[in-house]
C-alpha cells in the first residue's frame, strides 16, 4: 500500500507514476487526499476536546477540595458535554479513516524509475538472451504428445478426479517433478535460502497483506464456508511468517525458499497457446522470498535476477530476460524481471519466473518494519522470485531434449532422476 505522507506531500508524482500502471482512475487520489484532510481536521478537534476534558477533569479535583461543590458539578457537567463530542468525533474519525483505507487500497504500487512505458506485454523490454537453441530431430513433437509417448502425465483421469486443468502425473513424470522441485530446493539452500514449508491456504488477512486481495480475488479459489484461500503461490504464506512483526537492522536481510502447489482459477481460452502443461489450474513451484533494508533492495533484486538466470543455466535451457512494462507488471511490484525458455517444438517462448521487487508496498501492508542502525522506525523492503515453475520448465526440457532415443535431460537433474534419459 502506498504511504499515504508520499501521497500527500507528493500527489502530482503519485499520479504520474500510476500512469505507468494504466492506473484510469486518478482521481482516487484526490478523493484520498479530500478524506485525509477532513480526517487531520477531525484529529485535532479531537485533540482539543481531549485536551480541555483532562483540564476540566483535573480541575473537578481542585475545587472539590476547596469546598466549591457547585463549580465542580458545572465542570462534571461540562466534561460529560466534551465526552459525548469525544464520542461523535471518534465515530466521525473512524469513518473517515474507514473510506480512506477502502479507496487507498485500490491503488497499485508506483513502478520504478527503470519500468518502461507500455500498456501491454508487447511493450516490455529484452534485457537478456542466453543458452544454445536446440537442433530438434525430424519430427520434433511438442510436449502434450511426448507425454503420451513416454506416459508421464495423464491429464483425462485428473480431469475426471477433478476437472480440465489438474494433471495427474505418474511414473517418470512424478519422478521428474520430484527432481527438479529437490533440486531447486538444494540450489537455493546452497546460496543461503532457509527453507519453509508452508500451509497450502491463507486466510482474508494473509491475502490482503500480499496484494492478492482485493485484486485477484476471482482469480483464488476460495472455501467460503472456513473464509479459507488456496494459495496462488508460497510468496503469500512464507512472506506473511513477518506479519506484524518488528525487527532489528541486524536481522536482515531474511532469505527464505519453498515449494508449494499452486492453485488460480485464471480461465484460460483454447488452442496451442494453452494446451499440455501451458496453462493449468493446478502446478508446482519454488519460490524465493527476501526481506532487507531500502538501501539494498536493487542490488538484492539484481542479486535474485542472476540466481535464477544461473538456474536456467544449469538446466540447459534456451531463455531471455525481460523488463515488464507499466502495464504488464503487477498490482504490488514495484519492478519486475520475467524469464521466459524458448520452447523449441512449439517455437515459441514460455514464462517460467518473474522475478520482483515490492519496495515497501507488501511491507506497509503486512506492518512488517524494522529499526535501523539510528534506531529508527521503518518498513522493509520485500522481494520475491519463482525458482522456478515447474510446469513450462517440464514442456521445455521435454521438447528441447527429444532424441530418437528418448528425452536427455541436463547432467544437473541425473543424480536427482537416478537416470540421464526418460525413455
């Protein structure tokens, strides 16, 4: 959420800023502003009644010591005059505070200075390209049919258990899912991530402290009966272990990475776009989560860029590097890198990590603040990256590594798969 002193002292940048978005409402700030004004003028009338209660109060006292019992009386009365204005002023108060909150939280976080101008994910910007292009045999099959052949995934029966989207896998497929996800683990463990395992549902809070809610509310599948949410990602539950919590400079930065499933709701349309393991309700990830100071939240978000930039690396695979634009970015980033792998059969590039910083939106939210080396009070910075998602990772290692033979997986996943080649 948006600090609202910067909104305040800083209204005309703010809502440049949001134009990057595509924010279309920028009167919200002004109707924010409007509210935060009314509400300053309702805390100093509260102020001073508060102020002349406890002066009337302590006078009351004084003269009943002296034997004025009718000057305190007049004073009691006038006290229980200035608690029922204390009353109304607080009723006023709150509901101005209430209205302010409501329209504050539909603004999304103001994008760095280095976002590129855009509305669309036309518009974001290569940084990077790496990794060798594969040389596919005659007859290259993307990988929804690769999956048949070597029976990895059986997308009817998990349509049948319980609906398009939930791919069951079994046999080498499962085992190649468990691979990658131990070796992602062991990856971020090595470079100093601890490890959590978090709880696969959130509640309203957890969600509202992350940016899910109000924002992709349709997009989470919801029990409404336990006001319970399957996460869309371990970002939300591991990031909130540092709701409402005070820590010191000396604490940071906290590292953190975990494996979940993944559920949305995202409706998808029809075609290759979204056939095989393209698009699913239902998914794994590893994730990789960081808490620091303001002052190395850039360096850190470089730091994180080249992590996962090694990952891909290490798989072998053909990927590039992008700066979202304005308008494709999040509604809680501040900044955000995407790694796409080119998917060799398909031809064409799938997204498998985004890669962002919040600055200090997720952490106002969360209340998640820290004393500095002078002792004083502020919000962390939060950062957060797939590392990575499994289900384009599985597409592009099957397509880009098919042999007449059978599928070649990189030298990094052989000890985890107890094998080099899925035959």
């Amino acid at each position: 959420m948006i600090d609202i002193k910067l909104i305040r002292e800083n209204a005309d940048f703010v809502k440049e800023r949001l134009s990057h978005k595509q924010f279309k409402t920028p009167e919200t700030v002004d109707q924010i502003l409007q509210i935060d004004e009314q509400r300053r003028k309702l805390q100093q009338a509260l102020d001073v009644v508060l102020n002349e209660s406890n002066v009337a109060a302590k006078s009351i006292g004084s003269l009943m010591r002296e034997g004025n019992t009718d000057g305190a009386e007049a004073l009691k009365m006038a006290v229980a005059g200035l608690k029922q204005q204390e009353k109304q002023i607080k009723e006023q108060l709150a509901a101005a505070e209430t209205q302010q909150q409501a329209l504050a939280i539909q603004l999304p976080n103001l994008p760095h200075a280095l976002v590129p101008a855009g509305a669309s994910a036309q518009q974001n910007e290569e940084v990077k390209q790496g990794g060798r292009m594969p040389a596919l045999p005659q007859g290259a099959a993307p990988h929804w049919e690769l999956i048949k052949t070597y029976d990895l995934i059986d997308f009817e029966t998990g349509a049948k258990i319980a609906g398009s989207g939930f791919p069951l896998y079994k046999g080498k497929g499962a085992k190649l899912q468990r691979a990658l996800v131990s070796y992602f683990l062991d990856y971020n463990i090595a470079a100093g991530y601890t490890e959590y395992s978090p709880p696969y549902m959130i509640n309203a809070d957890s969600a509202f402290a992350t940016g899910q809610l109000p924002d992709k509310e349709g997009q989470m599948y919801h029990m409404e009966a336990d006001s319970l949410y399957m996460i869309p990602t371990a970002e939300v539950p591991v990031t909130n272990v540092y709701r409402d919590v005070m820590l010191k400079a000396e604490d940071l930065p906290i590292r953190m990475t975990a494996y979940s499933p993944c559920f949305r709701r995202e409706a998808g349309s029809f075609g290759a776009q979204v056939r095989g393991l393209n698009r699913v309700h239902q998914f794994e990830k590893v994730e990789i989560i960081e808490l620091v100071e303001p002052q190395h939240s850039m360096q850190t978000l470089d730091a994180m860029v080249a992590h996962v930039e090694q990952l891909l690396q290490n798989l072998e695979l053909p990927y590039r590097i992008l700066r979202l634009c304005g308008g494709d970015m999040g509604f809680a980033s501040a900044i955000t890198y995407d790694f796409e792998v080119f998917s060799a059969a398909q031809e064409r590039w799938l997204e498998v990590s985004s890669v962002s910083n919040f600055e200090s939106f997720q952490a106002n939210r969360l209340k998640c603040r820290y004393k500095n080396a002078e002792g004083k009070t502020q919000l962390v910075h939060t950062l957060n990256g797939s590392s990575l998602a499994l289900p384009r990772i599985v597409a592009a290692l099957l397509e880009n590594n098919q042999t007449p033979s059978g599928i070649a997986l990189p030298q990094v996943l052989h000890s985890y798969f107890g094998s080099g080649v899925i035959s």
